[in-house]
C-alpha cells in the first residue's frame, strides 16, 4: 500500500545553513506520529519541506508516492500551519472552511451539495458549527485552531499534516483539540504533526520521531516527557 | 442650480455617468483584494506610472486612456514578477519607478507642447470630457475586471488568508497575485477619466473600508462595498453637477462621508449586540516530570534491553529502567 508520507535523505537549507543533514521519515497510512524536537531542531522546515512549501537540495519526498512538485492530488491532503494569519477582512468562521474545499473544487465551479456538505461536517466534528458565521478576530486561540482543522477537513483528506496545533492553547483547549483528533484517528485519517510537547496528545500517538539539530535521533513510542 | 434631468438629457453627462457607475463598480471589486494584500499605496503609485503613459500619448499622438492602461499594467507586472523572484524593489526602488513615471509623464507633456493643463484631467479626473470610445475601453476594462474578481472570487479570498496553504490546495498563487497586481493597475489606470489618478485609491479603498464597518463576513462586505462604490459614483457625479463641483474630488468625499457614517452605524451596531466575552486562555500547561539522581544501575545494560520506556527529556531521549532516566552519551550511558 502506498505511503501517505515518505521522505529520505532529505537535506535542507535555509540561506546558507543546511537545516536538515539527510532525514528520513515515513507515514504509513492510518499512523498517529508526532515529530518532536527543540526550538531550531528542523521539525517544522521537515513538514514543510514534505509539502513543496520550501525546496530541498538532497533527497527525496514523496505524497503518496508522488514528488510535490508533480503532485496534484491535494484534496488527498490537509495542511493545519501554524499560527495561521487569516487576516481576511471580515471572513467568517465558515467562509474560511469553505476555503479548504477548493483543491476538489476548482475553478468556476459553484459549490455543490457534496461540499456543503463537507463543509458542515467538518464544522460539526471541531464543534464550530454555533460559531459559523462569527467573523474570525472574534474567536479566541482555541476557537481559530479548531477553525482552521475545520478547513483542513472540508476537503475530507486522507492524510492530516498540523504544525504544532497546540501552540499558544491553554490546558482545556489542548484538551479538546486532543479529543477531536482522536475522533479523527478512529475514523482511519492518517496523521502527523509537529509537536513541542506532547501533552494531552500522547495516547494518539502510534510513534514518535525526534529531532535534534537537524538529525533524526530517536522514531518510536515515547512515555511522554518535558520540553524546557 | 440646474436641473438634474435637463443636464441628464446632454450625451456627454450620460457618457460622464455611465463612466463613473463602471468607475464605482470596478474600483471596490478589486479593492476589496487590494485592501487585503495592503496593496493601497501600490494603487496610489501606479498611477504615476500611468501619467508615463499619458505623456508618451501625448508626444506620439496615440489615444492617451489605452497607452496608459497598457503603460501602467505592464509596470505593475515588472514589479510583481521581481517581487516573485524574491528580488522585490524595496522602498526606494519604487519610488523611483513611481516618481520616474511622473516626471517623465509631465516631460513629455512638455514636449508635446501641451504643458500640465492637459495633464489635469488624468491627474484629477474630467467625468465631462469623456469620449464615447473611452466610455467603451472602460465598459470592457470594468466588465472583465469585476467578472475575473467575482468568477475567481473562492481563489483570490483563499490567496489573500494564507498563500502557503493556497498552496498546499495546489492554488497558481503567482499567477493568482500577479492577477491581482494587474487588476490594480488596470483600475487605476482606467479610472484616470473618472475621479483621476491622484484619488483613485481612495475609491478602492474608502468603500471597501465604509462596507466592512456595517457588514459580516467577506461576501456580504464586498457586495456591500460595490453597492457603496456605485452610490457614491453616480450620486458624486450628480451631485458635482448640481454644485458644480468636480467630480472627482465629490465622489470620494461623498465616499469619506460615507464611511464616517458608517463608522458611527457600525459603532453602535455592535454596542447593542456584544459579542459574548471570550473564553479566557490560560498560561499554557507544561508538566514537568523532575529527573532522578541516583546511579546504582548499570548504564550498559539498557542497550536492547527489554522493559526500558523512552522519554522526552529537553532535546533528547532518555531510556528509562528501574524508574531512572538514562541518556546515551557517547559510548556510555548518563543518568539523568
């Protein structure tokens, strides 16, 4: 079966400092993984690297068997950044999750009942849909995270990619977003996400890869632990 | 004060409203965009290199409305593709650009011996001088713009929220800002007949602001908007008629007032309906689990040894066995 998610050898630099010095990573489909690691460890620029977000000089990425820049599948994917702008003016909440449906869209094409559809459910499984039509500078941190999985998930992705959803969240926030992953999880999305902590995302997880300086140094299961 | 109706009857004031609707129309379409990517001053500059256009019609003898929108979009381009290829013109390189066009705009009025007086009327907008031929550019200009804005409405919204998950939605996000660059100078330039280059930011950027004060949500912020711009346009117009005015400058104070009016509207809109208050975030929880200090186990036995759990412990991991956290370093074994 087909990775979700497959990178090896990957090496990356920013400016002149190569950021990652020959990663491997694979995401088998329906895995929970956490990549974890200090501040400057490379773990975001690893999921961004994995998206096409930013280029890479050595290696190879693969979505689901295909290299981003040659990838079109992107409904397959949903991409959760970190602390998301959404500066829009004036959005609103489902205006916002609409948005996440165009990779199925496309071009002039008006939205169909299927994603309405979506559109709703995603709204319903991040318990946003009383707040859908709140314009997004009203929400407090955790409503916007929840807002912007919600887009995530209107495009009913195989495989979900967060960068550290609970930056910046307090406990209950943490909490619930836990809850809805694990949701997510059973009902056989894959998932993988940059972590600084693991908190209240430790019995989701299937493994656990760390990053230290731009090295793998550790995939398996991890206990739990600190980040100081 | 003549009568509106008569002054309605002369084919030119019909040509000069029909002008300043499409003006109204096209302005806040794109600003609504041009607002979002805090593109205002790009506006404003663009329209300097636009009067480029102007002079170099006025030396060769061109029709000046047509050179000037191709002028001015073809700069706009120049500076988004630099702007794509991370070589962005800083601060000083567009004032360069933009001042250059100006000047060389007024130079060349100069040497087709037509001074500035020919100028004025791109500078400050001459809504009565306006030919039939320009009214039918700026139908076309007006009409494919507010259509490219509204069909494309879903793409340029996801752009403007956030270009890196635009991309991940396998978006053209250059192709998407470069459209809305072009679209700018496009609306500039062609609203150099109505309210004149010199204000013509202001009529895509006061309605959209005058919309977002009563409206909610984007789509009802931008229909409102280019409810407000073609009120104001074809209101000004009159108006400046009526008080013989120019109307230019009518158009985007009636605009200003509008949105001084709103501003209060909107301020006593949401005292009635507060929100409730937000959820209050607490200081994020770190649990901390404190490490051991005791040595008595052998750090060797942990290689490949059943029954040792990792942990996460600062930037590495920590095995853990008989309740004590040991941490590879080098060829040994360090408790911690």
């Amino acid at each position: 079966m087909v990775n979700p998610l497959s990178v090896s050898g990957l090496k990356v630099t920013l400016g002149a400092t190569e950021v990652l010095h020959g990663v491997d990573l694979t995401v088998s489909r329906g895995e929970t993984v956490a990549l974890l690691g200090a501040n400057g460890s490379g773990k975001t620029t690893l999921l961004r690297a994995a998206l096409g977000l930013i280029p890479h000089v050595a290696g190879e990425v693969k979505l689901f068997d295909t290299p981003p820049t040659r990838f079109h599948e992107w409904s397959r994917i949903g991409y959760v950044p970190q602390h998301s702008q959404l500066q829009v003016l004036k959005a609103t909440v489902i205006e916002m999750v609409r948005s996440g449906r165009l990779a199925r869209r496309g071009v002039l094409r008006l939205q169909n009942l299927a994603d309405k559809a979506a559109v709703t459910k995603a709204l319903q499984v991040v318990r946003m849909s009383d707040l859908a039509n709140r314009e997004l500078t009203e929400l407090s941190g955790g409503q916007r995270q929840r807002a912007v999985i919600a887009r995530a998930l209107a495009g009913e992705p195989e495989l979900l990619l967060l960068d550290e959803p609970l930056a910046g969240l307090d406990m209950r926030s943490q909490e619930a977003l836990a809850a809805i992953l694990a949701e997510l999880k059973a009902a056989g999305l894959t998932i993988c996400m940059v972590l600084h902590e693991l908190g209240p995302m430790k019995p989701l997880l299937d493994r656990s890869v760390v990053l230290r300086e731009g090295n793998v140094i550790y995939s398996g299961q991890l206990a739990g632990g600190t980040y100081a | 004060m003549p009568d509106i109706l008569d002054v309605l009857a002369y084919p030119f004031m019909q040509r000069a409203l029909i002008a300043a609707v499409l003006s109204g129309l096209l302005a806040p379409a794109v600003g609504m965009y041009v607002v979002q990517r805090r593109l205002s001053l790009l506006g404003d500059g663009l329209g300097h290199v636009a009067i480029a256009g102007v002079g170099l019609a006025l030396v060769t003898g061109w029709t000046p409305f047509p050179v000037a929108v191709a002028v001015c979009v073809l700069g706009a381009v120049a500076i988004e593709a630099l702007r794509g290829t991370g070589k962005a013109p800083g601060d000083t390189g567009l004032a360069i650009l933009f001042y250059g066009g100006l000047a060389l705009g007024i130079l060349l009025a100069g040497v087709a011996n037509r001074g500035t007086a020919a100028l004025s009327q791109y500078l400050f907008g001459s809504l009565t001088t306006v030919s039939g031929s320009d009214v039918l550019v700026l139908a076309v200009l007006c009409v494919t713009g507010v259509a490219l804005t509204l069909l494309l409405a879903p793409q340029l919204f996801s752009v403007c929220a956030d270009e890196e998950y635009a991309r991940t939605q396998g978006l053209p996000v250059r192709a998407l800002n470069m459209l809305i660059v072009a679209l700018a100078a496009i609306t500039v330039s062609a609203s150099m007949r109505t309210v004149g280059v010199l204000l013509v930011s202001a009529l895509m950027v006061v309605p959209v602001a005058a919309a977002s004060n009563i409206a909610t949500g984007f789509r009802a912020t931008l229909l409102t908007a280019l409810g407000i711009g073609v009120a104001v346009a074809a209101f000004g117009t009159l108006g400046s008629v009526a008080l013989d005015t120019p109307s230019g400058a009518t158009i985007v104070v009636l605009a200003v007032a509008v949105f001084v009016l709103t501003a209060a509207l909107g301020g006593a809109i949401r005292h009635r309906h507060r929100p409730p208050a937000e959820e209050p975030e607490l200081p994020t929880f770190t649990p901390h689990i404190p490490a051991e200090a005791d040595a008595t186990h052998p750090p060797e036995t942990l290689e490949g040894m059943p029954g040792t759990t990792a942990v996460l412990h600062g930037d590495h991991v920590d095995y853990l066995l008989h309740g004590h956290r040991h941490a590879p370093h080098g060829d040994h074994w360090d408790e911690h």
